[in-house]
C-alpha cells in the first residue's frame, strides 16, 4: 500500500502589508488541507482568511481533504464579535458510522458583553455525553486565537493558545483500547477511542434552541451575517492512504505500531508526548480552576451513577 505523508500542513499565515490579495491566493493558502464541505457560498476566502458565515438561510462548513490516525489538528480562529447569542461554532475531529469517535470544540455565542463559553466534547464509539464548558480568559472575537486538539494512544488534549484546558487520558492497562459502551453510566471501566481514521472539520449554525443560557436567549438576525474567521488551519498526523477502508489493518498498524514510519518520526507518539508536561499540568489546574463552569463528571442529574472516567473526582 502507497503510504500517504506524515504530516500535511497548512502553509503558514502571511499577513499582507498592504494591499488586498485576490480571492484565488487565499484559497490556495488553505486548498491543501480544506475544502469547503456544505454551503459553499458561505465559505468565503476574503483576503488572507477563510471566513465561515452565517445568516437565516444557511451556515456553513468545511473539512479536510484528508483523513490521519493520531496527530494535532489546529486553528488560529477569531470568533463572530457583537451579539452572537444562538450562533455556534465548531471546531472538531470526527471519523465516519454509528460507532464514531469524535472531539469538539464548540464556540457557544453570547450577548454583548458576555463572555464566550467553550464546550468541548467526545463521542466514543458513537456515544458522547461529556461535555465541559469553560469561559475564556480573553475576548476571542477581538483578535486570533489557536484552539488545538492532540490526540495520541496516551490521551486525546484539547488546548487554547498552548494551554491545556482538558485531558481524556486513556486509562486502560493496554493502550489502545477498544471498548464497546452504549451507556455511560452503565460502563464499568472507561471508554478511549478506538484507532479510527478521523477528518477534521468545521462549521457555524444557528443553535438558539440551547446554545445559550439554555436556550432562552434566541438569534436576533438583525445583526446577521455572523462572522467567524481562520487564519490558519494545520494538521500533522499519520494520513492516511485514500484508497485504504477505514477499518484497513494494515494503516491502522502502520500509524499505530511505532512512533516511527517510513515517512519520518511521529512526533506525536513520542514518550514526551504520553503526558503534560509539569508546567502544562499546572496550566491546566490553573485553568480548569478558575474557568470551568460545567462538567457532566459533577452533574449527578444526568448521570446518577458517575461515569467511570469521572472516578476520583
């Protein structure tokens, strides 16, 4: 099998002293990596940026051209500015089926004035359900921001701008595991993702039915199009072969059997990469202490019985 590179990445961000750049050499920033997947009119290439919008008719989206099994995928983002209360943006890794595995970031709009909320979330083997929000600690709309998830055998990293803001860490005694749950509360030992091809993605649409405070705050569409806007999109992983299914033993082996390949090393896998540096560990107490506002680990309503990756806690 024609093994794919190991790293496809963006070209990095130029900023253009003067001038306007034509649509044509925005969009040849981003074509290796993304192509629009949905609304095509509303995936916009405007300058030196990709721009996600949206109005009462449509959002839209994009995802990238390929799939990888482990890596980072990263995003410099400045998110819609003003009253962007029921607008939701998202940022995330998915693979394809029933019994998917998926990693959100999922910006959750606000009225003027109020902070932006960041949901993150996993599905594992279709089941998702663990969701954390966390109020950032600047204005994510005045100015670009890079929003990363790492994802390796050891754990899956969700970060903002180098901080850790969430660890899933894979707890079983052989690593990866692949475990079968339908019901978390029900599990009896935690749940990792399973080594499935993953594309990364993103979209804006309007969520006013619970995207803020519940729900009860609703897109006001006078203030319409919303606006989200990339300066860069980057993905380093294991690509994986577009000809191979996404269940191929043989690419699952090949990206998951060494921390080396016939392309190069794969950084990710590295030993320094199977936990947080001790400075990333303070980063991410720090965070979580004075940042998070919800986690589905304490929220005794929906999970009477707590999930078993929450244990301890």
């Amino acid at each position: 099998m024609v093994s794919f590179a190991v790293v496809v990445m963006a070209i990095a961000a130029t900023l253009v002293a003067a001038g306007v750049v034509a649509p044509a050499a925005a969009a040849g920033k981003f074509d290796d990596v993304v192509e629009p997947s949905w609304a095509n009119d509303h995936v916009v290439y405007e300058g030196d940026l990709l721009k996600l919008r949206l109005d009462s008719s449509s959002g839209g989206g994009f995802a990238s051209r390929n799939k990888f099994l482990y890596g980072k995928a990263t995003a410099d983002l400045k998110l819609v500015p003003g009253d962007s209360a029921g607008v939701v943006t998202a940022f995330y890794l998915s693979s394809g089926g029933d019994k998917h595995n998926e990693f959100d970031f999922e910006f959750l709009g606000n009225v003027t004035g109020e902070p932006y909320l960041v949901q993150t979330n996993l599905y594992i083997d279709g089941v998702g359900n663990r969701e954390q929000r966390i109020d950032l600690w600047f204005d994510p709309t005045t100015d670009f921001h890079t929003y990363s998830v790492l994802w390796n055998p050891s754990h899956v990293v969700f970060l903002v701008d180098d901080t850790p803001i969430r660890v899933y860490a894979n707890q079983s005694s052989t690593k990866p595991h692949h475990h079968n749950h339908t019901n978390l509360a029900n599990a009896t030992s935690p749940a990792f993702p399973s080594p499935q091809p993953m594309a990364v993605y993103s979209s804006i649409w309007n969520a006013d039915d619970w995207a803020t405070q519940g729900g009860r705050v609703k897109t006001d569409w006078s203030h319409a199009p919303f606006v989200a806007a990339f300066r860069d999109v980057r993905v380093e992983g294991c690509a994986w072969a577009a000809n191979a299914t996404d269940d191929d033993a043989g690419e699952v082996a090949r990206c998951t059997g060494s921390s080396w390949g016939k392309e190069g090393r794969y950084w990710w896998k590295e030993k320094d990469m199977e936990e947080l540096t001790v400075h990333q560990s303070h980063q991410l107490v720090w965070a979580r202490a004075h940042h998070l506002v919800y986690d589905y680990c304490v929220d005794t309503d929906r999970f009477p019985v707590q999930p078993p990756e929450c244990a301890g806690r």
